[in-house]
C-alpha cells in the first residue's frame, strides 16, 4: 500500500468516514485532503431519510391503493417471497439462525 493511500485512509478514519471514501478525496497536500473529508462528512451527515410515499388523497384512491398493497403481500407469501429483515435503521439484518 502506498503512504499516499494510508494517508487518505487515516484522514477518512480521523473524519469517521469508511476506508473506501479515501478515494473520493481531493487534494495533494494534509490540510486539502482534511478539507475534503469534512466536506464529505458534512454531505453524508445532511441526507435527508427518504420520504415516506405520499398516499391518493380520494376515497376510492385510497381504497384501490390498499387493495392493491393486500394483493402484492397474499401473492408474496404464497409464493415464498418476503422482505429481508431490517433493524431499526432500516439496514438488512442478519437472518435468525
């Protein structure tokens, strides 16, 4: 591994930032490159969540909208097919051994 790498990687460490954010780094000198991972944590930490769908605001929006999701999970149990586990962040979680 070359030092301009371990660099990148102490300055990504240092940010809280994982190892492969090292190459979206810009600079050539320390300062530059602790610039450029401040930066990009300050992007990464402002992302917004994604926004909850918006539901058809008719009666009968509503009502086919709904419909439509008790479909999608009857078929989806009857052929096998379940979403993943999430925790609490919304990441996969392991599967239960």
């Amino acid at each position: 591994m070359n030092e301009d790498l371990k660099v990148r990687r102490a300055v990504c460490e240092a940010h809280g930032l994982a190892w492969s954010a090292a190459n979206l780094l810009v600079g050539e000198t320390i300062p530059e490159l602790e610039e450029s991972a401040t930066q990009l944590a300050e992007l990464l930490s402002g992302s917004q969540p994604e926004p909850e769908p918006t539901r058809p605001a008719g009666m009968f929006e509503v009502a086919a909208a709904e419909k439509a999701e008790r479909k999608q999970a009857l078929v989806d149990a009857l052929c096998g097919r379940f979403p993943p586990a999430r925790d609490e962040q919304g990441r996969y979680a392991r599967a239960e051994q």
